[in-house]
C-alpha cells in the first residue's frame, strides 16, 4: 500500500492517508461531507463507493458506507448528494393546536425560508427552554406555506417544554431554529417506496410522502401508519388525501381500539415482502425503527432512518411546582416529546 492515496469525491481528486476516515480526509482537502454525530449512530454521513477500496468497519448497506466510521485503505471514489448546509434561523410561533389527545401541531415563521429536504429534521429552541430535535412537515390537508415550517409534537405530562406549550409558549414566542440534519430525506429513484411512521414519526414520513407525489408520481408508494391507541391517528386526514390522489396501498394501524378501516397491531406487521429494488423510509419509536430496518437489510432493500428518542432531561422542582399552583390558570397546558 502506498503511503498517500487517491481519493475522489464527488469528481475531486484528493491525497488522502491510509487509516483515516474518508470525513477526515475530506476535510484536510477543505471538502466537507454532511455529517453530525459522528459515532455511526446517526448515518447522516452515508456516502455511495463508487469504486475502489475502503475499509468499511461493518458499515456496509449494498454500495453505502459511513463515512464517519470508514477509513481509506487504497484508491477510491465515493459520492454523495450535497445537502443544504445547516443554518440558523430567527422565527416566532404563529399557530398551537391540538391534532389528537396526545399530538400538538405547532407552526412557525421564521424571517428567511429554511433550505431542506424532505424528511430532514432541525434543531428548534423556544425562547427560554432548552432545545429538541423535530422533523419539519406539512399540513394535514391544506398547502403550507414556504416561510412556515410545521412541526408534530407529543405530549408528555412531564415534558420540560411541552408542559409550557400553548400558555408560556403560544402564538408571538419567539424561536431560534438550526438546521437541517439527518439522513432519511427523499431521494430520486424509480423503485417502489415503502413508506413506515409510528406516532409522530408520521412527521418525516408525510413530508417524504408529499414531495413524492409531487415529483416522483410514477414511483409504487405504500404507506403505513400506526399509533399505540386509535385516538391519536391523528394523520388520518393525511392518509385520506393519499388515497384521494390516487395512492392504492395505504394502511393505518392501532394496537389498542382498532376498528375497520383501522388494522390492529403494529405497522411492521403490514410490512410488505421486501427486495433489493425497494427504498424504505421508517420514522418512529427506535423499537419500530430496528425493526424495520432489519428486515429491510435481510431483503437488501435500501432503508433510511431517523429514530425518535425520548429527551433525557427531567423538569426542575420548581418547574413542577410552578405546574402544580400554575394548572387552574387558562387553557390546559400542552406536553412535547422530543426526537
């Protein structure tokens, strides 16, 4: 082996050494590959090898690799799909409602449109509250608007934010939002799309679903969504105007209080028999998204995910007893999970 290597990115030809990650020696050659984490956990770094030798570190899915995780062990050339590159946004909240029992809508206008692709998810920070991660989406039904961006949040009784939503953070609260990351965005193609939410996983999924319809219509689309209990479907409306527009495998699911057309159990029980020309989209509880993901390895079928993963942070004493002495003032508070 030599002591440098060729490595092209993208088109560009680099020197790069033997062991380093292809994200490190990107970077020594001032080229950047879209990355976050940078532990293998997030895969926002997964790039295509196109040929050539790379040591992949068990990263592997068909011709993908983590670049995060794979170093250079010879001449090689990858490629990736440049991503817009993260920002910071200022923005206030202009709507809070209630979607179902358990799923709040929140809508905000930021002062310039945020560059993102579908399926995507950013960084959002109410004024005053620590930051959560959360996939922006579109409306149910109506068209959004570009200079809005719409999120789907679960509420928690002992949420640190969301116990706040729709009385401390309601319509004029200002926000500061930063992003886009992930992996799990729309990309082009002509096979079948297997489109898998749980809960407000349905957030990436309908806005997956909605750019698909509008620039990749001849593409076979299922669609499953489910929920733990039929009261919170609350993406029933969006599933009707798939079927409207002419999508013929769409399935939603309830584990508890199923009833026609509702199917009981889980979206990974309705999964279709996958193969290699199927691409996968999963978005939900990291049990659904492990799932899914490991039957899609199996078939070879090409699967992207982000999951959702409860907040760690637990609110402060005074936070539950500003809760407590705090309940019988207004409206009843909203709750928030987070990604």
């Amino acid at each position: 082996m030599s002591a440098r290597c060729e490595l092209t990115i993208n088109g560009k030809s680099i020197e790069a050494n033997p062991g380093e990650t292809l994200i490190d020696a990107a970077l020594g050659a001032w080229l950047l590959i879209p990355h976050d984490c940078r532990s293998g956990q997030c895969e926002s770094c997964r790039v295509t090898v196109v040929s050539g030798d790379v040591d992949d570190h068990g990263t592997r899915i068909g011709h993908t690799v983590l670049a995060c995780q794979t170093t250079v062990s010879g001449s090689a050339e990858i490629r990736f799909e440049e991503l817009p590159a993260p920002v910071k946004r200022a923005g206030v909240v202009r709507e809070c409602r209630l979607l179902s029992p358990e799923i709040a809508e929140v809508v905000v206008t930021t002062d310039r449109v945020l560059d993102y692709r579908p399926g995507q998810y950013v960084r959002l920070k109410f004024a005053g509250f620590p930051a959560r991660e959360y996939s922006p989406t579109c409306r149910l039904v109506d068209e959004t608007d570009p200079s809005e961006l719409v999120f789907h949040i679960r509420l928690l009784p002992d949420g640190q934010v969301s116990s706040r939503i729709g009385t401390g953070i309601k319509p004029g609260h200002r926000v500061h939002v930063q992003g886009p990351f992930g992996n799990a965005y729309l990309r082009d193609g002509d096979g079948p799309l297997i489109l898998v939410a749980g809960g407000i996983g349905w957030a990436p999924v309908w806005s997956v679903a909605r750019a698909a319809r509008a620039t990749q219509r001849d593409r076979h689309l299922v669609v499953i969504a489910g929920s733990r209990d039929a009261e919170n479907l609350y993406m029933k409306p969006a599933l009707n105007w798939l079927m409207d527009d002419g999508v013929r495998e769409v399935f939603a699911t309830a584990e508890i209080g199923a009833a026609h057309p509702v199917l009981s159990g889980r979206p990974s029980h309705y999964l279709p028999l996958l193969s290699m020309e199927d691409t996968v989209y999963v978005a939900g509880p990291s049990g659904l998204v492990d799932l899914v993901k490991h039957k899609a390895r199996a078939a070879s079928a090409q699967c992207y995910a982000d999951p959702f993963l409860p907040s760690v942070q637990k609110a402060s004493m005074f936070d539950r007893v500003r809760r407590v002495f705090g309940a019988g003032a207004g409206a009843p508070p909203l709750a928030i999970a987070t990604r």
